[in-house]
C-alpha cells in the first residue's frame, strides 16, 4: 500500500513541473485510470505530466526522501495492470513526445519515452528505413512502455523483440540520478550492460525517458497471404519452407477457427478471403527487397503439396491492410462473446502442437463445453490462448473459474518448458502465479536487485517482484 501524500508534498510536485505538468482534476486523470478492457479502475492523489528527464530526477528525488511511490504510465496499452496506480502518484511521459534526433548514417533514432510506436514509424519512412518492431496497438503504445514491457509483436521471429532494438537508454534511476547512454553504438562491451536489465523491468528499476533505437532497411515490396491449414504441425513446417526459399517473411500468424470465426462475425467490414474456415489460418507477411514473384511461387508450391488448403494473396493495399486488420481484431472480436480467461504462454516451438492439444484438453476438464480462441506469433511459440465461457454460462458464474482455468493452462506450458508470460509482462495480473512459480535463485537474485536499486521501493512497488 503506498504511503498518502499531503498537500505540502503536492505543492513541492507542482513545483517541479510547473502549471501544465501536473494536475488533481479528476476528469482529466479519470482515463488514465482504467485500461481499455475494464479489469483495473485505479485512483491516485495526483497526476504528473513531467517535459524532460531533469523534471522526472527531481520528482523520484523527492519521493526517495518522502518515501512515497510513483506508478508510471505510457500509453496504458498495458495488458497486465501495471501502469494503473493504485494510490501511487500517476507519472504519465505523454509529455516527453519529441523525436530528438534521426541519423541516417547510423540507421538510428533517439526518441524520447512518451513517442507514440506509430509516430517512430512514420519518421523514419523519410530516411528510407523502417523501425521493425510493430503491434496491434501500435498507434497508442509508447517507447518507454514499450522498451519497460520488452515489448514482442508480429516480426519478432525476423527483427527480435524491443530488446533487440535498442543501442541506448536514458533512464532516471529510482535515486533520482539519470543514467544517459543514448550514443548509437552497435558495439559496447565495456562493463555490464545496464540498460539490459530496465529493459523488461515493466518500470520497477528506472523511469525511461529516451531510447537511441536501431532501425533497418525497408522493404521495396510488401505483400501478405491468408492460408488455411488442417494442422499447427503444418504452419511451423510452412513457415520453416517459406524462410529457406524466399529469405523474406517477416511476420507468420495463425489464428484458430473460433477466433478466425468471431474476427469475421464481429469485426466492422471484415471478410474470408478464403472459401471457408479451416481449423487453422495463417495470415504470412513478406518483405521483398526486389519484385514478389519468389515469393508467390513459393506460396503455390506448398499450396501444389497440400500443405495449405487455400491460399489467398493480398493485391493492393486495401486488401493488405484488410488482412491485418482480421488478425490485429483478434482480441476486440471477442469482447461480444462474453468473459474468457486469457492467456500470453510461450512454449519451445516444438511443442505448440501438444499444448494446444492439451490445453483444451484441460480446460474443457474444468468447465466442459469452453471456447476456444486461439491465435499469435506461431513462429515464436507465442500463443495468446483465450478460453471463453460456455455459450449457456454467465459470465459472472464463469468469473470463478478463471483461476482454476488459468492455472492449468499456465501448468500446461510450463510442464512443456515454456513460460506464462511471452510478452506482455507480469505487472499486477500474474504477479501471483509468477511468485509461486519462479525458481528461488531467480526470485531472491531479482528481489536484491529490486531492494538494491531501489530500497524505499517507490517505483511500481506492487508490480512483478
Ligand atoms: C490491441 C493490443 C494489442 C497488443 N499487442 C501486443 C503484442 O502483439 N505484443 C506485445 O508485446 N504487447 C502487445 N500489447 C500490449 C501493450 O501494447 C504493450 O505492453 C506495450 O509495450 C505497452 O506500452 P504502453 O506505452 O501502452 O505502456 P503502459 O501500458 O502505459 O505501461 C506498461 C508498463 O510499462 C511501464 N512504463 C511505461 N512507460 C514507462 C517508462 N517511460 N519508464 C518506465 N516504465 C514505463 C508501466 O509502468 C507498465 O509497467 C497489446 C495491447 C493492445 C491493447
């Protein structure tokens, strides 16, 4: 529980960040406060809207003296409840919004926390380059939330995930003092790589406020496939042909029938491509450097094997974005079904197969006659694994079988070597499940580093450890 803060430590906030940086007004603050799904509505004393890294030291100064804790928020894309306070001070970077600089030569950009994903996309295009990490909330999600979740997406089998895109950090540290390292290095082994551990630190170790990001050369041409498969065992044996004979996927999707069913009932305007639904659909991106011919045949000879059952491929860009548009509404195409125990488990690509067998092998043994929704990254054995009510069930009725539900799915991908969290974080939501499971050396190695940099524990104190 964080400590209250009075009205003189309120003063000393505004102070610090000047009339437009802070305010109390609850009609203001009230959306920061819930996250798009509705499962957390948060409150807080106050809201802080901090322009630069100098503002942020002086806040986190003060609350280490003060000991009272800061919750911060990005985008609030966040699917963990993490950046939802909960009597902690709201420290939102929408402020910090400027790119400050793109390097042609470096194939680089400093952006600072606040910059809308979507924002960094369309900078770059001037360069001729592209920033390849890209997600369905790409128009709302941040750098600092981004970089503070290691956030994954749809290319990360072919770019890796916000991880692997980063050269450099400035981060204020939980002592107030700003650690810069925003040079655009590709090669740095001086020392231990602090800006690895903020990274995925879901805001427990330092407050981002820039990040010297890595870009890559765009595509000439890019065009997307939606194929039908019988079998998950076809999609990883599809995805391995394509990579070796084209060299050019860059995202390789699946969605089950059920969530492929609910995108086409529910989502405004969508349409099969294909002549009916299969078990499985791939939704397959390729970035061509030269013409698509290559690529096309290669989607045909798998086709002429009966790997893929249909195969439908994108002519212009309507339908291109069309095909996105199915797969990126995964998660909205569901709301109208009623409440689902949803799930962000990865296992070793081998096995996915056998966890969806046994997944809804074992939901089912919970509560018979589930829905399944499934659909994710297949190339990097990331499932988002939705397991919806019976049609006949309430949802309150259904509410009490989530934790049972999601204990059992997370038991599952565990017991084939995998992990409950591929990307989205732990935050608030699995801070539990992830407690009770962690290994002892890992847990008590990350709780001194939490109690070491951070021994008032003012920065998201109820998240992750
Ligand atoms: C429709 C939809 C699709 C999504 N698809 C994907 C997907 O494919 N892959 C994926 O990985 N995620 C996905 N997400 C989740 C979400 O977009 C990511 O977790 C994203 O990285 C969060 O960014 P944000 O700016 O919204 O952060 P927020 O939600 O505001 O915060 C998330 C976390 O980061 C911390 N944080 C935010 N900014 C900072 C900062 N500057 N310094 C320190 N800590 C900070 C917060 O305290 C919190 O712990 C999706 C979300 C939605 C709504």
């Amino acid at each position: 529980m964080s400590k209250p803060i009075g009205l003189n430590t309120i003063e000393k906030l505004h102070n610090i960040v000047g009339a437009n940086g802070s305010t109390t007004d609850p009609d203001i603050i009230a959306p920061h406060l819930s996250e798009w799904r509705g499962k957390y509505f948060g409150h807080t004393p106050m809201m802080l809207m901090p322009k630069s890294a100098q503002e942020i030291s002086a806040i986190v100064k003060l609350a280490d003296e003060e000991k009272f804790a800061i919750c911060t928020q990005g985008g609030n894309t966040g699917l963990v409840g993490a950046q939802i306070p909960f009597g902690e001070v709201l420290l939102s970077l929408k402020r910090m919004d400027a790119i400050r600089a793109i390097n042609e030569a470096d194939d680089s950009i400093i952006a600072e926390a606040g910059v809308v994903l979507a924002n960094v996309h369309a900078a770059v295009k001037n360069i001729d380059r592209q920033f390849p990490v890209s997600l369905a909330s790409n128009g709302s999600a941040t750098i600092g939330g981004l970089i503070s979740t290691n956030a994954g997406g749809v290319r990360v089998r072919r770019y890796g995930m916000m991880r692997n895109q980063i050269m450099g950090l400035e981060v204020v540290l939980p002592n107030g003092e700003i650690m810069r390292e925003l040079s655009p290095l590709r090669k740095d082994n001086s020392g231990y790589d602090l800006k690895q551990l903020i990274i995925g630190a879901e805001g427990t170790l330092g407050i981002v406020t820039a990040a010297c990001l890595k870009l890559v050369p765009s595509a000439r041409n890019v065009f997307a496939a939606m194929a039908s498969l019988d079998k998950v065992e076809d999609a990883i044996n599809a995805l391995r042909r394509l990579e070796n004979e084209t060299g050019a996927v860059s995202a390789f999707e699946i969605m089950n029938c059920q969530a492929f069913e609910y995108g086409l009932k529910n989502l405004v305007g969508s349409k099969n491509p294909l002549s009916k639904i299969a078990p499985f659909t791939a939704l397959i991106e390729f970035e061509c450097a030269a013409d698509t011919q290559n690529c096309e045949n290669a989607l045909m000879a798998l086709l002429g094997e009966g790997l893929f059952g249909e195969v439908a491929i994108s002519q212009n860009i309507a339908q291109f974005e069309a095909f996105w548009q199915l797969r990126e509404g995964m998660s909205a195409a569901q709301k109208p079904e009623g409440l689902a125990a949803k799930h962000d488990i990865s296992v070793p690509i081998s096995a996915v197969s056998e966890f969806m067998k046994l997944a809804e092998m074992g939901a089912n043994k919970i509560v018979p006659n589930v829905r399944i929704a499934a659909f994710g990254h297949i190339g990097d054995g990331n499932i988002h694994y939705d397991v919806l009510r019976p049609i006949e069930m309430h949802d309150d009725e259904y509410r009490k079988f989530i934790p049972s539900i999601s204990h059992e799915i997370n038991n599952i991908a565990i017991g084939l070597g995998g992990s409950i969290s591929a990307e989205h974080g732990i935050g608030v939501a699995k801070r539990d499940e992830f407690l009770a499971r962690e290994p002892s050396a890992q847990l008590s190695l990350m709780r001194k580093i939490k109690a070491l940099m951070d021994p008032n524990n003012i920065l998201n104190p109820r998240v992750l450890v």
